[in-house]
C-alpha cells in the first residue's frame, strides 16, 4: 500500500493545480470574475517577468480577465507552489493534535514566517467549514472565552463554531481538499 503523500498533486506543480481544478470546478470552469460557466479557455505558453511559465492561466472570453484556479481560494496571493500548500494542509488535517508552525516549517524547508501565514490561512479556511480545533479541547474553549471578553464583539475565534464568509476572504477549497485526503 502506497503512501497518499506519493500522490502525484503532492509533489508534481501541474498535478496540484489539476487536483485543485477538479475540486473547485467539478461541473466546468467558472469565471471568478463575473461568474460565466464555460467560456475560459486555458492560456498556454504565457510567461511571467522572470520568464517561467504560468501554470494553470485561464482566460474568461465573457469578461476577458485573466485568472487561475487559485483566485477566490486561500491559495489565492501566495507566492508558495501548489503542492507545498497540499502538503501543509494534508499534514494539519492528519495530525491527530494539530501542527505548529515550526514543524511545518521544518517539514515542508519553507521559511517559518510563510509556515506561519499558510498555518493561519488553513485554519481560518477550516474554521468557515466548522471544523473542530485542533489540540486540547478545554485550552481552546478557555481561550476562546478569554478572547471574546477581550474583544467586545463576543466573537468566538477558537471554538469550533462557524464564522461566516464575510470575515474570510478566501473559498473553503483548502478545506474541501483537506477532507477529500484524509478521507482516502
């Protein structure tokens, strides 16, 4: 039995973005833009300034934008491969305790300030889903208590409960991934 760390989207660039692909557009390529199903087309051979192409460029002929599979996401302005954000996510999700910031840092050889940024947009990502929080259960509902007497708002930030969509920019496709591979 092969690892699901040996999966292709977890090491291959092109991979990643086909996987991400299929998960955010199972019935066909949306325009994040303007919202017109089935009117991008794939951009092949487009380099950025430091001439490497663009991998996974789509161009919406409804709007005539440019966009990937990443915008609207959490991997959405990150500078980080594909498959290196894959790798983070499936090693938060699988971790019975959680994972820090410095093991992931150690783990994935990223720098610890982008080991931080991933970390915190996965988590943010996981909380629109209601996921549980990871760690010790009664340290994170203390803490949650401690923060919403702080803030005023009674914002729950720790618990578990749902945060709506407004206070998260990004799409649940992080944690829509997530789930898919741990359950495989």
């Amino acid at each position: 039995m092969a690892s699901v760390l040996s999966e292709p989207y977890f090491t291959d660039e092109q991979a990643a973005f086909d996987r991400l692909e299929a998960i955010v557009w199972p019935d066909g390529i949306v325009c994040p833009h303007c919202g017109v199903v089935g009117k991008a087309r794939a951009l092949i051979g487009v380099k950025d300034k430091k001439g490497r192409e663009r991998i996974g460029l789509k161009k919406c002929y409804g709007c005539r934008k440019q966009f990937t599979v990443r915008v609207g996401t959490v991997f959405e302005a990150s500078h980080v491969p594909l498959h290196i954000w894959f790798q983070a996510a499936f090693l938060m999700c699988s971790s019975k305790k959680g994972i820090s910031s410095n093991q992931l840092h150690r783990t994935l050889g990223v720098t610890l300030k982008t080991a931080w940024f991933m970390s915190h947009r996965l988590r943010e990502a996981m909380k629109v889903l209601g996921m549980q929080p990871m760690g010790d259960k009664e340290r994170s509902l203390r803490r949650t208590r401690r923060l919403s007497d702080r803030s005023g708002h009674g914002r729950m930030a720790l618990a578990g409960t749902p945060i709506s969509t407004q206070s998260c920019p990004w799409s649940n496709a992080a944690a829509r991934f997530a789930l898919s591979t741990s359950m495989t």
